[in-house]
C-alpha cells in the first residue's frame, strides 16, 4: 500500500497543507478506519474531521486538492483491503523504544480517532442485525460482534499508548503487560484483518451497504 509519489503522500509535502493535517502515518490510519467502516461515510462528512483541530487558520489553501489527495488515501487502503495486501504501512512498527514506534502510535491513534466518529454506524448496523436476522450476512452465526470489536479495539488501544494502559492495572499486571508487548504487537495484522472482516459481515445488514462494500474493495 506504501508508495511515496502519490496524490495522498504529496499532500505532506506541500507546507500549507501539512500545516492543516495531522501527521501522515496519523492520517493513513485515520482514512483506514473510513474505509473500513461498515458504511463510509461521504467525504465531506469524514475529511471536516481530520481538520477539526488544525493548529493555523486555512488560507491560500486548494481544497480541492486537498480533497483529492485524501481521496487517494482512501482508494489505497480500499485497494489493500481488496488485494489482501497488508494493511498497516511499513513504516508502522513495533519497537521497544517509543521514539522508534512513533509511526505506528500515530497509525493507531489516527484509527481509533475515526472509529470513535463512526461509532454510532457499527452500533446502528449491530441493532439491525439483531432486529432483522433474515438479513443477516454471518453476523450471528459467528462469535459476538461486540466481542470482537472490543478484542480489536482494546489492543489498539493498548498499543497506541502503552503507557495509559499500563496506569490502569495494578504493578504486578503492568510487568506483566510490559514483558508481552512485543507478542501483542505481533497479533496487529490478524487484529486488522478480523476489524475489516466484521466490517463487512455488518454492512450486509445495512441497506445497500453490502453492495457498496464488495465493489469500494473490488
């Protein structure tokens, strides 16, 4: 999915641009959870939120262009996911040394910002799985969805900030967290790929969505 000449990766080299967005890795995985929702939502609803919190005011600044780059972002993890490619870029690694992983603290943070936004159509896509069960595509006939959302979500969490999760266990449980991150690190991409498959099992419960989900991939 990594690839340097882009659209999306020109956008953060161009100074007024970067200015207004967060970091790339931080942008990549925020466009991952966009894409990944079990209904995307449209670009002026999605793009808003990435510059929500921009540290200058926009001026002499081509939205369009704008738009367009991050359009791109979305079109590769939507590439990645329809190639079966990995889904976290390369530069996004587990080190002991939190300098050293600080792209994929970014990756993850930007991730869990989107989810949060599109918490309410993983809740609504649920609801309607249980409300209308001839409808459902595997949804029920597989563990709890919530179950598994909150599998995925929790080591997300705990690798975006290890040191936040550390300070809500006990002594003895943060040692203990510590020794296994390396092996919970390992466990991302099979985390990511069960996030984006229950994706899809909920958007075929969603009006329309199941369609537009297979094709956005394919």
């Amino acid at each position: 999915m990594e690839n340097n000449n882009t659209p999306f990766s020109s956008l953060f080299s161009e100074p007024a641009l970067a200015a207004l967005l967060p970091s790339q890795c931080h942008c990549r995985g925020f466009i991952f959870a966009v894409a990944t929702s079990p209904e995307i939502p449209m670009p002026e609803q999605w793009m808003p939120w990435l510059v929500a919190n921009a540290p200058v005011a926009a001026s002499d600044v081509s939205f369009e262009h704008m738009a367009e780059g991050l359009m791109d972002g979305l079109r590769q993890n939507l590439q990645a996911m329809r190639n079966n490619t990995s889904l976290l870029p390369g530069v996004c690694q587990w080190h002991d040394n939190a300098a050293e992983r600080k792209e994929l603290t970014a990756w993850l943070s930007g991730l869990l910002s989107a989810h949060g936004r599109l918490e309410p159509v993983w809740q609504k896509a649920w609801q309607l799985a249980v409300a209308n069960p001839e409808i459902d595509k595997g949804v029920k006939g597989s563990e709890d969805p919530a179950k598994r959302l909150s599998r995925c979500l929790k080591l997300f969490s705990t690798l975006a900030n290890p040191g936040l999760a550390m300070e809500r266990r006990t002594d003895e449980q943060a040692a203990a967290l510590q020794q296994h991150l390396p092996q919970l690190a390992a466990q991302l991409p099979a985390m990511l790929k069960e996030y984006v498959d229950l994706a899809g099992e909920l958007a075929g419960v969603l009006p329309d969505q199941f369609e537009t989900f297979v094709q956005m991939k394919e």
